[in-house]
C-alpha cells in the first residue's frame, strides 16, 4: 500500500462512529423512501432513477483522482439537498422526487458502507477500506 493510501484511509471512521454513520445512511434511505412513498411518487421512476448516481463510476475511468471528485460529487448531500430546496421553493414535484430518490440512493449506499472516496482509488472510503485488500 502506498504511503497515500494509508494516510487517506487513517482519517475514515471506525468501530462505534463507523456503525452510526452506516445507521444514519440506513435511516436517511427508509426515510426519503417512505417520504417517497407518502408523497406518491412515480415508483417506475424511482426505480429508473434510483441507480442513476452509481453511473459516477465511469469517472474511474479517468484515474482514481477524477474517479474519486466524480463519484463524491454524485454521492455528497451537497447537490441533492440543493435539488430539494429548489423543488420546494418551485413548487415542482418532479424535482422534489428526484432529489428525494437522489438521497434515498445515497442512504442506501452509506448503511452497505461505501463512503466518500479517497484519491487513493474506489476502495478508500470516508467510511473505511471496501473490497479485498491486496497484498
């Protein structure tokens, strides 16, 4: 392992904190697909949108480093929330629903443990190491 990799993968979480966060990932994907569900939402386009940030891994393709700012842009709250803010200020339900399915994919992801990615390469997460490590 590179001296990047293991200094990228000494600030992810771990034990009690590591767990919590896959917790609240788990609650934010019940939540926004209850709220979804409630708010009668299009399942057809759930289900046709709720992969739809996973197509950031392409970003790989470029390199670790721009795989990595890709992949995170897609999967930070940041934009998602955004979406939401300006779905309710517009009073337009399909921007409300995409970014309710937008958060559900990313809770979703966090409480199976894949985080924030390090330059280091996809397996590095803000949540710990995923995949098999090589030796």
């Amino acid at each position: 392992m590179s001296d990047s990799a293991i200094s990228e993968t000494a600030g992810s979480a771990s034990g009690g904190v590591r767990t919590l966060l896959r917790l609240e990932g788990l609650a934010l994907f019940l939540g926004m697909t209850l709220l979804y569900g409630v708010w009668d939402g299009s399942w057809w386009l759930y289900a046709i949108l709720f992969l739809a940030p996973d197509l950031s891994f392409a970003g790989y393709l470029a390199g670790p480093k721009a795989g990595a700012v890709i992949y995170n842009t897609a999967h930070s709250y940041m934009a998602p929330m955004t979406l939401m803010t300006t779905g309710f200020t517009l009073s337009s339900p399909l921007v409300l629903s995409t970014a309710m399915i937008w958060l559900a994919h990313i809770g979703f992801d966090r409480a199976l443990g894949y985080g924030l990615k390090y330059y280091a390469g996809f397996g590095f997460t803000h949540l710990g190491r995923i995949g098999k490590a090589r030796i």
